[in-house]
C-alpha cells in the first residue's frame, strides 16, 4: 500500500486528520528530507523515515515502491496538496507504467496556491488557474503557451516554482506577456513560506512587480482584470452584486449593451445608429448596420411626432403587430393598417392593385401626413412615394423595408429620391414586417439609448 500525503503549507495545524492517521500508521515515510520536520511528532518510533533531495523526486517514487511490494504501509510525504506539482503523479505514473498491483491513496493536503488566497482573503472567488514557472521537464514553449492562454482568459493565476538560481529569467518574461493583456495596476501578491515562521507576504501590483522580491519558496498570484485591493485583502468578485440579467427589460438592454460594445465602424448619427441596433437585435446579423440607410435626423423627427400621438400607417397586419402597443399606448397614437377592409378589396379589384397597395392607397387619402411604414409589399412603397413626389401627400416621413425580389430594388430607389420627406429604408432585397417594425420601435425610445450609451460610460 502506497499513500501519497500532502501535509500542507508547514505548520501542524495545516495538516488534514486523514494525514495525520496515514503517516502515524506508516511503517515507512519516504520523502524531501526538509519536509521531516513538520512530522516529527506524527512519525512512530519503529516507523523507517528516508530522506532525499528536492530533485530526487523518481528515486523517492522507486523506493516507495520497493517497499510496498515487501507489504510495508508506505507513505510519501510532499508539502501542499499531494497531487498538485508534487508526488503523487510520478508515483501513479512508475506504477500504472510496471502495471503493478500496489492499491495507491492520495490524502490531500492544503495547497500553497489556497493557502495563499486564504492569507489574501478570497482573490480566488473567481475562475483560476495555476502555472508552474519550471521548465527543467516541461519545454519553455509549451509553457509560454499557456502563460498567453491564461492572460488572455483573464484567469487569476497562481505560479508555481516562480523563480530559482538557474531560473531567474521566467517570472519577468511571464510578467512582460501579462501587460499586454492587463492593466499595470493589476493586484499582485508575493506569498513566501506559507504556514511556516519566515511567512511573508507583499502586496504589488503587475507594473510594479519586481521578481527580484521572489524566490523558490515564494508562491505569486496575479489578480484578473476585477480583482481588487481592500488594505491588506484581495478579492475577486463573482457577480453576486451584479446578476444576469432576468427580466424582459433587463435582457433587452442587456443585448444592446452587448451589440453596441460589439459594432464595426460606422458614421451613423446617434438616433440612426440606435435604429441599426435595433435592426440588429432583431437579426442577430451585425451586417444589418450596412443596410440601413435614413435621411438626417429622420429618427429624431419621428420620435418627437410620435410622441404627440402621430398616427401610423402600415402595409400589412405584420408590421401593426410588431409596433410594441406599451410605446403606442403611452403616447395614444392610431397604428392603421386598412389592408383587409372590404373597401380595400373592392378597390383593389376595381383598379388592378394588390390589395396592399390598394390599403395603402385607401389610407393615403385619410391619413396623408402619417408616418406610412411599409414591411411587404413593393407596391404599397412605389404608391406612397409617388405620391408624395407628386405632391398629392405630405407625411411626416416613410419607412421602407419591403422584401423580396420583385420591383423591391426599385421601390427603394424611389424613396431615395424624396428631397424634403425623411426617409428610411432597408437596402437591397433585404427587409420585411419585423424590420419595418424595429425602426418605429427605434424612433419610439430614442431616449433608452441614451441609458444604453451612459451605462457604457460608466
């Protein structure tokens, strides 16, 4: 039987009862021969102690296995947790490797990386990770590697074997590669002889951080880019204060905080930009701020008409339903789509039209200063434009977004032609009901933008 034991940071009262009982029931203790003197009043008098050298760690593994098989209790002593960057792991490896029938334990110990963050109050409440600075059995490249992907994931990082007499180059290259990721204030801490009566502690930060304070019985934990300083503690806070996002309006604004921190270049005024967004959120399709066209100001125009109680015209039943009722209600505005009123069917028939543009055509006459939004049909655009290119109408502005493949590019060609109406329009074949219905939405909350943009700035 082989147990490998971690007795923790040094002092007695780190090490774990299962420990305890494990190296007071030995009848052979392997191990570094410094560790000896944290077990001395565990170890029994007939119980056989070897002690080796720090690098001496496959010959310890050897002889544990000796033992063993001659039926002795072994145990295997490291500091800190047994199978982190200690013994355990070449004790399995030379096992399993002479496919022995050894029954092995690991009894775990308190790790220096934990012991620190306790010391340093809770640095690790967040995800970490740990990075061993040695390269005597792991090649530089491997572990540079590992360094970036760490910084990059804005881990917490505990290193292990930082620093040493034949290794003195690692900790600052490593610290070179973390500020190209991190701010120079980042928290850092210096944790030296943990547990033990020469325990130091320093508190720096990334910039400032001078790796000739470290040595190799130094463990060095490097805060995330929300790890903070509060006197003498490190934190790193979880999100207890700042949950997800749960309610409809929350995840709303959410999303276009997440689109906004995300958009490619763009020139768009402000109140455009905020009906790209919306265009966006609608999508999912970043493209969408390519696609949208509006004349100056059209947005604002819009919100200030709508505001006191504009009427709205829409080509199809789709485009009315989209139209949020909590922005239409608040402000009292007629959202009219006469699309499926018998007149519009007579009328249709009567002059040749789709009934789309026979709705329209109807609503033009009642409603000529609206805001007509059309969402489908081709149609319905190329009679609303013409007739206010005419002079026929007058509205307050046109939304285009019809889609599909037939007179779609001419519609939208046409309403780029109007001069002294605000316009927007969804380019190409693309658009529908759902887009034409996010812009109005956009001119609606114009103002929730600027909570969006603000929350940023904060």
């Amino acid at each position: 039987m082989i147990k490998v034991v971690g007795l923790g940071p040094g002092h007695k009262e780190y090490i774990i009862p299962m420990a305890t009982k494990a190296i007071e029931e030995a009848t052979v203790i392997i191990g570094y021969h410094y560790y000896f003197q944290f077990i001395e009043h565990l170890i029994s008098p007939d119980a056989l102690t070897i002690g080796k050298e720090l690098s001496e760690e496959e010959k310890r593994a050897d002889i544990a296995i000796e033992y063993a098989l001659r039926g002795e209790r072994v145990v295997v002593i490291g500091s800190g947790d047994a199978s982190i960057y200690a013994m355990a792991s070449i004790v399995y490896q030379k096992v399993a490797e002479q496919e022995l029938d050894i029954p092995l334990e690991t009894v775990p110990g308190i790790s220096a990386f934990i012991t620190a963050g306790s010391k340093l109050g809770a640095i690790l409440g967040h995800d970490f990770c740990c990075i061993s600075l040695s390269d005597l059995m792991t090649p530089w490249t491997v572990i540079e590697k590992r360094i970036h992907a760490a910084a990059m994931g804005d881990f917490v990082t505990g290193l292990y074997n930082p620093k040493s007499k034949k290794r003195y180059w690692q900790l600052q290259t490593l610290k070179s590669i973390y500020l190209q990721y991190r701010a120079a204030d980042t928290p850092v801490a210096i944790c030296k002889q943990l547990g033990r009566s020469e325990e130091a502690i320093k508190l720096t930060t990334l910039g400032e951080l001078n790796v000739e304070d470290v040595d190799m019985f130094s463990v060095v934990l490097i805060g995330n880019s929300q790890t903070q300083r509060y006197r003498n503690h490190l934190f790193t806070p979880r999100g207890y204060l700042n949950r997800k996002p749960h309610t409809g309006a929350e995840i709303q604004k959410a999303s276009f905080e997440e689109i906004l921190s995300q958009l490619p270049a763009h020139n768009l005024q402000p109140s455009t930009l905020w009906a790209a967004i919306r265009c966006i959120h609608t999508s999912g399709d970043f493209e969408y701020i390519k696609y949208l066209e509006a004349s100056k100001d059209a947005f604002d125009i819009w919100h200030e008409y709508l505001k006191n109680g504009g009427v709205i015209v829409t080509d199809v039943t789709m485009v009315q339903s989209g139209i949020t009722k909590a922005y239409s209600g608040k402000y009292k505005n007629q959202v009219i789509c006469l699309l499926n009123d018998e007149e519009t069917t007579a009328l249709a028939k009567e002059e040749n039209l789709t009934r789309s543009q026979a709705g329209i055509k109807r609503a033009a006459e009642q409603y000529p200063g609206a805001l007509f939004v059309i969402g489908n049909a081709p149609t319905a655009l190329i009679e609303i434009v013409d007739q206010t290119y005419e002079g026929t109408i007058n509205p307050v502005g046109i939304i285009g977004a019809p889609v599909g493949f037939i007179n779609v590019i001419e519609s939208k060609e046409r309403l780029k032609m109007l001069k002294n109406t605000p316009f927007a329009l969804i380019k190409e074949k693309r658009g529908g009901s759902n887009f034409a219905a996010a812009l109005v939405n956009a001119a609606f909350t114009i103002n929730e933008f600027e909570a969006v943009e603000n929350y940023e700035r904060v």
